[in-house]
C-alpha cells in the first residue's frame, strides 16, 4: 500500500522538547490527570491558573528549542513524493505558528489545542484522514509519546513510528516501529511505498 498521509506529532518529534512533564504534573497538582482535560472541564469553562503555568513552561520550551536533526530532509523527502503532512499538537497555536515560521517547516494541516481534539482521542487523526481522503493503510503517524500511540491505533492506522525516549524505552510497545532519527527511518518509509 502507498503511503500518501504522513501524521506528526509537534514537541519531541519534528521539535526538541525540553518539558519535564513529571515536574509540570507536579506543580500543577495534576499528576494522575489528564492535563488538558483538567484545565479544561467537560462542565466547561477554564482553571485560569493551571493554563497560566502550562503555557509559562511552553512558552520557555518555544525559546530554546530546535528541529529535531534530519526532520527537515525527512519532510522534504516525503514531499517530493506527494505525500500530505499533517501535524497534531496538544501545544498552542501561538507555539505552533512561531516554530513553523521561525524554521520554516511548513504541514499542509495543522491542528492545535484550541479545536479540543487532544491526543489520546483519534480524532484528529480522523479528522486529516477524511480531508485527504486516504485509508487507514495509507497513513502513517510519528511521535514520540503514549498519547500518539493511543491515538494512531483508535484511528487504526497500522504504521505508528515513534521516536524513542527515556519512558518509552521503559515501555516498548508491540505494535510500534521505534526510531532513534530521521537517517534511520527514512529507508523503511521508502520500504512501505511497494
């Protein structure tokens, strides 16, 4: 099957993340809790307070990071054969558009917090998929964390690549083809295009 949608992840995955999640659940009293889902209540409304520490260490994220090595020929290899790139962030908008623009690395879709279609949920990743118009074996979804893994399999998409950290390393999943860089995982790409 030819892949013809390439789905991304944002913070770890096409850019260096410097979060440490573990201190952020920490401060914000959340450490067993979804944390979007905790800022924003179902009820409606938003903890003013928790958004306010999430963004300061996004924000400080934003500063320092970098493109992760190889992402830029890698989304430019997959361009040249008409491959659509989407990307999903639980990140801002604000974040998102200042990396885009600021390395010049542009998705055909990208889809930020504000549309509440957070990962674990699929859909966003659905959401892409009926745009374009392409089948669950013609997607491919690269991250780097639980949520994106959780995510790609409730869209069924088959090829999850996912870049390897600390946790994961912990954890290894099944049903996941792990990657340490875009040098590496770039011929097994062109491996699924027969």
């Amino acid at each position: 099957m030819i892949i013809k949608l390439a789905i991304f992840d944002m913070d770890g995955t096409v850019f260096e993340s410097h979060l440490d999640w573990k201190s952020i659940r920490k401060e914000l009293n959340l450490e067993n809790q979804n944390i979007l889902k905790a800022i924003y209540p179902s009820s409606g409304g938003v903890e003013v307070e928790k958004l306010r520490i999430l963004e300061k260490h996004e924000k400080e994220n934003t500063r320092i990071t970098h493109p992760i090595p190889g992402i830029e020929n890698f989304l430019s290899d997959l361009k040249s054969r008409s491959i659509k790139l989407g990307l999903i962030t639980n990140n801002n908008k604000s974040n998102t558009e200042y990396l885009l623009n600021k390395f010049g690395i542009v998705f055909d879709m990208v889809i930020t917090r504000e549309l509440k279609l957070w990962k674990p949920d699929p859909a966003a990743f659905l959401m892409i998929m009926k745009h374009y118009r392409v089948s669950e074996p013609e997607t491919m979804a690269i991250g780097d964390s639980i949520y994106d893994i959780e995510a790609s399999r409730h869209a069924k998409i088959p090829n999850i690549f996912i870049k390897m950290n600390k946790y994961l390393d912990k954890h290894p999943q099944p049903d996941v083809i792990y990657f340490t860089d875009y040098k590496e995982l770039l011929p097994f790409i062109k491996s699924l295009d027969r």
